[in-house]
C-alpha cells in the first residue's frame, strides 16, 4: 500500500518491541500488535508507550530517566539550521523558537464539576526545552531556555517576557538590513527623466 507502517508489542517486562517496518519515508503510522489477541491498535502517539519514549518522528527510543534527552530531541526536529524546511514546509521567516513541554496529571485536592465533566487532576507542566532555528539561530542561543521543576508553564512564559526586548530588536535590525537594500534597488531602477516627454518604453 505503499505506506510508511511500523509495528510494535510489548514483552512481559513492558518494554518495546518493533516486529516489521516498512522502510517506506512518508506519514508514519504505528500499530500495536496485542499478541493475545491477535488484533492490531492503531498508536497515535508514542509517548508512555511501553516503559520507553518513543519519537513519533524517527522512531529512536529513550528511556523514561532520560526524558530530557527527548524533549530536547523534539526540539531539534522543529528546526534545521542548514534547511529553510521544516517537515516538508517552506519557512518565511528567519528566526522560530521551538518548545517543547514534559506534563504530570496532577490530583486534584477537590474535585471540579462542570456541567456532566467530573475534574479529578489537573495537567500541569514540569519540564520545557525552548530551542531557537533559522538561519538567524546562532544570534539567537542565549534567548534559548530550559526549566524543570514546579510551575514550569510559568517560568517558560516570564522567560518569554524576558527576551522579548532582545528577540525584537535582533528581528528589527535584521528586516531594516533588507528594508535598505530593497529600497536601494528600487531608486537605482526610478526613471530619472526630467520630463515626461524624455520618457523611453524602459523607463520605471
């Protein structure tokens, strides 16, 4: 079917296994195969499958006490130095940050109710990886973050706060660089007759 398809089961220890990969490059699709009952799931994701963490993008697998080494892999996927693509997509900008969140489901000491939901834990982030791409990444490195800990959503958006004097400034004196040039090119090209009647059929 000419499908990007890999296959994967747990042992009895949990932990991954790939049983057949098709080695075709396009969307991947991943299944798990429930051995006892011989009937394959389709896996949306496969983050907290088995007891590894899987990329859904290249398939390398780490293990959960490396989970920062994944989250800082995710990062690396959402940009590319030497390219002006990203998963196949063209790129218009010179400078992106790309950020990635590591979340626990936290109880709730008291239950939320709204309307017919039931609230018993909350999502709240404890760990963001912020990397920066494009062709203007190395003027960018120190606005580049990491945080672990309580209130890691917090932290991420007062670390944005932070740098929002410097990342625009690096993109203004950037764009003002081209803004001069393209403006440069287009007075070369003006007409510079004096008179209307001087006018040739090149003339701007």
């Amino acid at each position: 079917l000419n499908l990007d398809l890999t296959v994967f089961t747990l042992d009895n220890n949990l932990n991954s296994l790939k049983l057949y990969e098709s080695g075709i490059q396009g969307s991947p699709i991943c299944l798990h195969l429930d051995q006892t009952k011989n009937h394959y799931m389709i896996l949306r994701t496969l983050v907290g499958y088995a007891e590894t963490i899987i990329c859904d993008k290249c398939k390398k697998v780490f293990a959960y006490s490396k989970a920062s080494k994944y989250h800082k892999h995710m990062a690396k996927h959402q940009k590319d130095q030497n390219s002006s693509k990203a998963f196949g997509t063209e790129l218009v900008r010179p400078l992106f940050l790309a950020y990635d969140f590591e979340c626990i489901l936290k109880k709730k000491k008291n239950n939320e109710v709204n309307q017919k939901t039931t609230y018993t834990h909350s999502h709240e982030p404890i760990r963001v990886v912020m990397l920066a791409g494009g062709y203007l990444a190395d003027k960018a490195r120190d606005l580049e973050y990491e945080f672990c800990g309580p209130d890691a959503g917090k932290h991420f958006v007062d670390h944005l706060n932070t740098i929002h004097d410097s990342l625009t400034g690096l993109l203004k004196t950037h764009f003002w660089k081209h803004h001069n040039k393209q403006m440069a090119v287009i007075e070369s090209q003006k007409c510079r007759c004096q008179y209307t009647l001087q006018h040739r059929p090149w003339c701007k």
